[in-house]
C-alpha cells in the first residue's frame, strides 16, 4: 500500500507540473520551465521510493501500470477542477480502455 500511496503523491505533484502552467499563459515561457521543473523534482523526491519499495513486490510493468491509472485518476480531476475542462464521454472510454490494460498487466495466467 505504501508505495501506491507514494505513487499517488508523486502524480500530483506531476500532473501540477506538466499542466498547472496552462491558465498562466501570458507568463514568459522560461518561467515556467523552471517552476515546473522545481515542482517536478517534488514529484520525484515520490516516485523514485515508490518505485524502490514498490519492486519489492510488483514487477516493473505493474509498477508502470499503477502510475499510469493514478496518473489518469488525477489528470481527470485536475483537468475538470483546475483547468474547467469538459470530460467527455469518449475521453472516459480511451481512459477506460487504459484501465482495462492493467486487468491483463495484473492477471496471473
């Protein structure tokens, strides 16, 4: 549990990162980069431990799997909050589909 916990902190901060800078549009670029990249190392100071525990008991691909749902499970909520974005309906399908994959990533067969 500690390191889905840890994968989520770090996607927070990562999903601020990459997208936070979209309403501030009229800051010079530069800027942003380099606040970005501060907000990014955050998010590393996470993922890089939740990945070390983590492959303790999940193989790398599951750990890639988990991060890429909680990435989404948090793009969907900022994107919606944040950003005042629309969700549309086959943006949850695409998303649905990614959640599908990790049914055959996490199936012992």
């Amino acid at each position: 549990m500690k390191p889905i916990f840890l994968l989520t902190i770090s996607n927070i901060f990562m999903t601020i990162a990459w997208y936070g800078h979209l309403r501030f549009k009229n800051t010079a670029l530069w800027k942003v980069i380099i606040i970005s990249w501060m907000i990014a190392f955050v998010e590393y100071c996470f993922q890089v431990p939740a990945n070390r525990l983590g492959h303790a008991t999940f193989s790398a691909a599951q750990l890639k799997t988990m991060q890429e749902i909680i990435t989404l499970a948090m793009f969907i909520v900022f994107s919606v909050v944040y950003l005042k974005e629309e969700m549309k309906w086959n943006y949850l399908v695409g998303f649905g589909f990614i959640i599908l994959a990790a049914f055959f990533v996490f199936k012992e067969w």
